[in-house]
C-alpha cells in the first residue's frame, strides 16, 4: 500500500485545494478509515492555518503541542475523525471535528469545558474474561462495564481525563441524531421509527429533521434527548 497521496485522489469528506499542488499528506492507520479521517497535519497547516510549510507542521506537532482527545499525538498523520477533540494549550484553542451538510469533515470552535468529554457510539460488544462486557466504539476505543445496559448504537458522553461515562443517549425513537454518512450526512433529525428488517439487509429509520426521510440505522449517530448536546457546525451562506 502506497505511503503517499495526491491531492486529486484524496477523499472528499476532506475539504482540500485540489489543483494547489500535487501531493498531500495521507493519513496513517488507525482509529478512523481513510476516507473519513484528516490527517492531523492537514488540520493544523491547512485548516487552522498555523504553520505554511510542511516542514513547520511536523515539527510543530512533534513538540507534543496538539492533543487529540486530550493525548498528546507526534505523528502529522495520525487520523482525526467523527467526534475527536483537537486541542493546542498554548493557543487556548478547542476544536471538535464533525460532519457539516455538505458530507465535509469540519472543525468546530468549543469551549474548555466541552473539549473534556467527548461521544462515543458503541459498534458491537464483546465479552471477555471475568464475565465483563467490552464496549467497542466507533473511535477504536473499548470500555469494560459490569453490567449489559448499553446496545449497539447507543452514544456514551465519556469524560475524556478518567474515561468515565457521566451520560448516555440511547438509539430510541424521539432522540435527536446527526446522519453521518450517505445523502442525508450531516443533517440533524429525530429519530421517529425503527424498522427491523429480518434479513441480511440493514435495519432503517425513519428520520423528522426539516423534512421526513429514511436513513439505514447504521448512518446514525445520537447526540442528544431533546437537543443536541454538542456545538454543531455553522450554516454559511454564500
């Protein structure tokens, strides 16, 4: 598998100057897959604007200045995806990545306080040894719990500094959600039915945002009971 990536076969969830220049950085292996993934040095010269050259970004963030999710990461390829928290502490700056309605992977302002937690949704569960239930989530990251409260596609709020759960939104009818993939990604809507298909084929909802649609249930992501939890993307008008 090629280590480098030009500009015009980049994915499109990033928003990127394609005709620029030829070549980009692409992102590693890790938590999140290529195509829904930026680079973190994508993050800090291209969108923050914090360095020009590619040389400035990785020495900036081989410093150990930029924190994903409150762990310091030297690597400028290492993949920032759906929900992870950037922060630079001597800039005083926090930012939360989400999807805007456009299907683009977006940085958005947050206060102090939002950047130490962050949302999680579980994928699958696993039992491992001691009878405990493994939750895996959509980051990579897996929590152990005593009890089996939690189902796939509930979203946990997860306190970033002691790995905590403090709240929990569960995959219901009326929860507010973020679709984060197909033609509805980054709308904002209620969950109004789930329609289990007893088949190989995908479960479906049915989505009441500004307009009624139907979504596969795998596309959505709660981020809150009554209204959204978190600071979502700006509408620009142009």
């Amino acid at each position: 598998m090629s280590k480098h990536l030009k500009r015009l076969a980049a994915p499109r969830t990033v928003r990127l100057h394609r005709k620029e220049k030829t070549w980009t950085i692409k992102s590693s292996p890790g938590p999140h897959p290529l195509d829904k993934s930026i680079p973190l040095g994508l993050i800090i010269r291209d969108y923050l604007g914090l360095c020009d050259t590619y040389r400035e970004t990785k020495r900036a963030i081989a410093s150990g200045d930029v924190l994903v999710d409150a762990v310091k990461r030297k690597s400028h390829k290492f993949p920032c995806g759906l929900m992870d928290v950037i922060s630079i502490p001597k800039l005083k700056k926090n930012f939360r990545v989400l999807f805007d309605q456009k299907g683009k992977l977006t940085l958005v302002p947050i206060s102090a306080k939002d950047a130490e937690w962050k949302l999680c949704r579980v994928e699958n569960k696993t039992i491992v040894k001691g009878n405990k239930i493994q939750l895996n989530f959509h980051d990579g990251k897996n929590k152990l719990v005593k009890k089996d409260e939690y189902k796939t596609g509930d979203v946990l709020k997860i306190s970033l500094a002691d790995n905590k759960i403090s709240d929990v939104f569960k995959f219901d009818k009326g929860n507010v959600s973020m679709i984060i993939n197909g033609s509805h990604v980054g709308q904002i809507a209620n969950i109004e039915d789930i329609q289990i298909v007893s088949s190989s084929k995908p479960n479906l909802a049915k989505m009441k945002g500004v307009k009624e649609f139907s979504t596969l249930a795998e596309y959505i992501f709660p981020i809150g009971k009554v209204k959204p939890i978190i600071t979502l993307p700006e509408v620009k008008i142009q």
